[in-house]
C-alpha cells in the first residue's frame, strides 16, 4: 500500500497547522502574531530554487539547501537567546527544520 498521501498530509500539517499549537502553548500572549511570525519562517524554503529539481520527492532536504544545513541550524538555535520577535523566528525555523527531518524519515 502506497503511503505517499500520508507522508504528504502530515508534513503540511506539521508546517501550517501545528504551529498554532506552538503559538497558544508557548506565546500566549500574542499567539496570533507568533503563528503568523511561524508562517513567514516559511520563506526559507525559497532555498529549494537553488536546486534541480526544485521538488524531489525523495530527497530530504536537510543538509542539501542552504537554509537547510546544519549551520544554518546553528544561527537559528542562536535565535532562541533573545526575547520577542527572534525568538519568535527561531521556534518557527527550528519547528521548520524538525518537519522536514520527519518528513526524511519517510525515504
């Protein structure tokens, strides 16, 4: 049985669906704006126009795009020391990282 469509609910879940759970639990305050902050951690996605195919189904993405690499990482780890907004960006970016790290464990 092809598990494909799985794989691909899940992983759009965990990126768009999720992070409001993150917002409520853990930026009560201002959820909304964190959840919409999360969103826009999104964009470092565009990084796949780096590459051919931009979308390979079997490839994961960890460790191939640039805003994918463990340095990358790294500075988004670095993130989480400040207060606000940064912090903000580095939940989003890491949660990001962490959907696509479950996403390879499907290949």
């Amino acid at each position: 049985m092809d598990y494909f469509w799985l794989r691909t609910v899940l992983h759009y879940f965990l990126h768009f669906v999720f992070p409001i759970v993150i917002a409520y639990l853990f930026f009560r305050d201002n959820w909304k704006k964190a959840y919409f902050i999360m969103l826009a951690t999104m964009l470092i996605d565009t990084d796949h126009l780096l590459s051919t195919p931009i979308f390979a189904p079997d490839r994961s993405s960890i460790n191939f795009h640039p805003f994918h690499t463990y340095w990358a990482m790294g500075v988004y780890v670095l993130l989480l020391c400040f207060k606000g907004v940064p912090r903000i960006i580095g939940v989003g970016l890491l949660f990001h990282i962490l959907t696509d790290w479950i996403d390879s464990l499907w290949l």
